[in-house]
C-alpha cells in the first residue's frame, strides 16, 4: 500500500470514530483533526489546519503535553457548554516530542444523567426523613408487594429494624 494510500486510510479510520481527535506540531499547531472534533469545535478543517491550538481551544494541554513529553489521561475539558473526558498524548519521535495528539470524549449527557440521579437520591432521603418522623405507621410496596419503604415508627411497633427493608 502507498504512502499516500496508507493516509488516506488513516484519515478514514479517524473520521469514523465518535470521539473527537486533534493531533499537533512540536509547535503547537493543528496538523489534523478529524470530523468528530470538526462538530465539536463547530469549524472546517480548513479553520483549523495550520492554527495554534491555543487559539482553537484555549484550555487545551496539548502544550504542556508537548513541554513535559508526559501522557494525561482521563482529564476533564469544557468546550463551549459540553464537559469532555480528554486523553493527551506525546508523539515521540527519535526520543524527542514531535507533536501531540487528544483525544476527547463528550460526557455532557452522563453529567445530567448524574445529576438527576443525585437529585432523586436527595428527594428520596427528604421523603424517608418525612415518614420517620410521622407518628402514623406507613408501609410503601411496590407492584409485588414487597416493602420498599417503612417509617420508624412501624418497625419500632413490629419490632424491626428499618435496616430490614
């Protein structure tokens, strides 16, 4: 396979995977980004191929990646309103760094995710606290019958602990 045909394969490769890849120069300039990272960054490659990534994308680590020749792995990045999970790689070369590639992945929608689940676990502590201290005893069950809530004050009648349930 040619050189030539070698690359082209490669650029194909990289646009056919959903995370978005930017690879620099020893000088921190864009040399390749593929069409993930292309939507991410709402630009051409043509906008971007030649531009320092600094310019681009102004928290990028791509730079001290390239100072240090050290990999960062699983490092949080925020571009415009997504949140990403962003692995930065040397491009060693002869012993020396001849570049850096990114890699990043977004994770807007696990944080929301997240949150809403932070969010009902705070709702269902507020309503366990409310049924403790009711007087009435309450059982909750759920479509089988089985006791998926009890307050304090019908184990202590039951002689239970909430621990139980």
């Amino acid at each position: 396979m040619s050189e030539i045909a070698t690359s082209n394969r490669l650029q194909t490769v990289l646009n056919a995977t959903y995370n978005g890849i930017v690879e620099v120069d020893k000088n921190g300039l864009i040399n390749h980004v593929n069409q993930a990272a292309l939507k991410i960054l709402d630009k051409s490659a043509k906008e971007l191929i030649g531009q320092p990534v600094q310019r681009v994308i102004p928290n990028s680590k791509l730079p001290e990646v390239l100072r240090t020749g050290r990999t960062q792995i699983g490092q949080f990045i925020v571009i415009g309103d997504h949140t990403f999970v962003s692995s930065r790689t040397p491009i060693i070369q002869d012993g020396e760094a001849v570049g850096a590639v990114a890699v990043f992945q977004d994770i807007t929608e696990l944080q929301h995710m997240n949150q809403e689940l932070e969010e009902t676990r705070d709702l269902k502590e507020l309503l366990e606290t409310v049924l403790d201290i009711a007087y009435n005893w309450i059982v909750v069950v759920d479509e089988n019958a089985r006791i998926t809530m009890i307050n304090k004050a019908y184990c202590d009648f039951l002689g239970v602990k909430k621990k139980m349930f």
